[in-house]
C-alpha cells in the first residue's frame, strides 16, 4: 500500500533503544510521525543478563525491551511493524521512505525528517558448514535457542561482551561448554574486548571450558551439528570437539543497506555528528548503526534523543523557510 499525500513530519525507522527513545522524544513535542520497523526491540531483546542499564540494577534483555516498549507506547504513536525499509529517496523538500511489509506490498511514506535507527544484526563466521546447518544446532542468538540444548555439549565462538554473556548462560543449561577466543590468554584473559567481570564470572564455571588461541574452520555435522573444527592459531594443529551446538557471536553488522544518501564507511556504519546529523540533510541516526563508538544500549538510547531533538529543530526550520 503506497501513501504519498500524507505528509509526516518525522519517519523513525526502527524500534529498538534508540528508535524508542527518540519516539518518546517525538511525541512529547507533538510531531506527526510514525515508527517503522521490521519488530520492536531488536537486538536489545536478543541480550542475555543486563547490569549496566542505569536505574536497574538487573534485568534481561527481554524484560528492558518490553519496558522500552510500553513507554513508547504509552504516548500511543503510530508504529507499523513487519515493514522492512529498502530505501529513502528526495523529493524536493521532502523524503519518501520505501519498503515493503510481511507480504511484499509496497510501503512508501513521505515526511519532513527520517531518523534512522535499524541497528545492526549477527555477522557470521563464514566457514564451511555454517550455512547448511544455520538452525539446525548454529545459533545466533543464545538468548533465543540456549534452551534447547539442556544437558547438552555447547561451544560459543567469540571475544566481546556477547560471547562472555552467551557462556555464562550456557553454563546453565548445558552439560559442558566450550568457549573458543581467538586471543591467547595473556591478552586480557583472552577477552580483550570483554568486560573483566564476566570474564572472572566465567573463569569460575566449573563445565565451561575456555580454548585460546582458536581459529573456528569448519562445523560438522549430517543434518544437525555434531562437531566443531579449529586451527590452534600458535602451533597451527587442528583439531575437532565433538558436540551438538555452536552459538556465534562474533560482531555485528550495520542494517544500513537500504541507506544512498547519507555517507558511510567501509563497514557500513552511518557517519554522524555530534547532533547526530548524517551528510543527508534532514536525515539523522542513531544507535548502533551510526560511527558513535561503544555499542551499548545507555548509549544508543541517549544518541536516540539527540537525534529527536535535531530532527525536531530542523522540522521548525522546515515550517519556516
């Protein structure tokens, strides 16, 4: 369904922490805007245990997504989910957001202002296996499918904060898990980009094992996972673990794709300024799929509001001129 006679003073794509902060910005100053978004939550409902979310000493990701969620919706803003942005085009004055819903029908909204706040999803590892087995013991998200392999012999792959989160769940439901690092330990435990208080956590666990050193080659298995493969990166000797899941956290990549008009970088990140202006004018983003550094959900949510209440300045130019 195509509608260009509206005119919307602000279109925010994504619904996530910064998508939802900067809704709750936007109605409180009276814009006439929508939320546009394949869910609500994003990769902030995908997160594990949460501790560094001010006001809250502890919750999940879940949990906090639901609150963000509820504030949103609390001002009752015109939210469409199912709906996946495929481009922003100009149009004198004007934007036109393009996208298409669950069905494949054309989406076209026409605004003053876009703020852009689509997040970022899984990067893969790319290795032989991977792509046959991706569901069928590949996890991407441990949150999600962790449970489904109680009393099971689980490995996660990676370095960051999610990897140590993805283990220390694991250690919960499976029987034993390895964790494979591509770091020695003499680098931060292993865990240079990691947060030294889940890396102590882990150490502790009696069934986690952590591997050093570990080049992920291959992920075996006849229809389901049964093994997984690696190249000691120090003695270059390969080995195989024999087990049933592989979670992979191993980055992210920007959902920015859908985005000409504003500069990038080779990564796909969207450039911004300090008022989280793109090169676009009256395109803003926000969050994790911007240049801003630290992918954190406090700051994704502040960068939310700096990109609402640019976008609100820019909106009392545009009535102006």
């Amino acid at each position: 369904m195509t509608n260009n006679n509206k005119l919307y003073d602000l279109v925010i794509i994504g619904a996530s922490a910064a998508g939802c902060a900067a809704s709750v910005y936007a109605s409180r100053r009276g814009l006439y805007f929508i939320v546009v978004s394949k869910d609500i939550g994003g990769e902030v409902a995908l997160s594990g245990e949460i501790e560094n979310w001010p006001g809250i000493v502890h919750t999940d990701g879940i949990a906090l997504a639901k609150n963000f969620e509820d504030h949103m919706k609390s001002y009752n803003p015109k939210i469409e989910t199912g709906v996946e942005v495929t481009g922003i085009a100009q149009e004198k004055k004007t934007h036109l957001v393009n996208g298409k819903d669950g069905s494949g029908a054309a989406k076209t909204y026409r605004t003053k202002a876009v703020l852009i706040a689509s997040g970022i999803h899984p990067r893969e590892l790319g290795v032989s296996g991977e792509k046959e087995l991706k569901g069928k013991g590949i996890s991407y998200c441990t949150v999600c499918d962790g449970p489904l392999f109680k009393n099971k012999v689980t490995a996660t792959v990676g370095a960051g904060n999610s990897a140590l989160e993805s283990a220390l769940m694991m250690a919960g439901i499976a029987k034993k898990a390895y964790v494979l690092t591509k770091y020695p330990e003499s680098e931060r435990g292993g865990f240079p980009k990691g947060e030294t208080i889940l890396v102590k956590k882990l150490k502790v666990l009696k069934n986690i094992e952590i591997i050093y050193s570990a080049n992920t080659t291959e992920i075996k298995g006849n229809g389901f996972v049964s093994g997984l493969v690696y190249e000691d990166m120090q003695t270059k000797e390969k080995k195989e673990l024999a087990l049933q899941g592989v979670m992979i956290h191993v980055g992210q990549i920007p959902n920015s794709s859908f985005v000409d008009c504003a500069k990038k970088t080779p990564a796909g990140e969207i450039e911004v300024d300090m008022r989280a202006a793109t090169s676009c004018p009256g395109v803003f983003a926000a969050g994790d799929v911007t240049t801003v550094a630290y992918k954190q959900i406090a700051i994704a949510a502040g960068q939310g509001v700096i990109a609402a209440l640019s976008a609100i300045d820019y909106i009392n130019k545009w009535i102006t001129d």
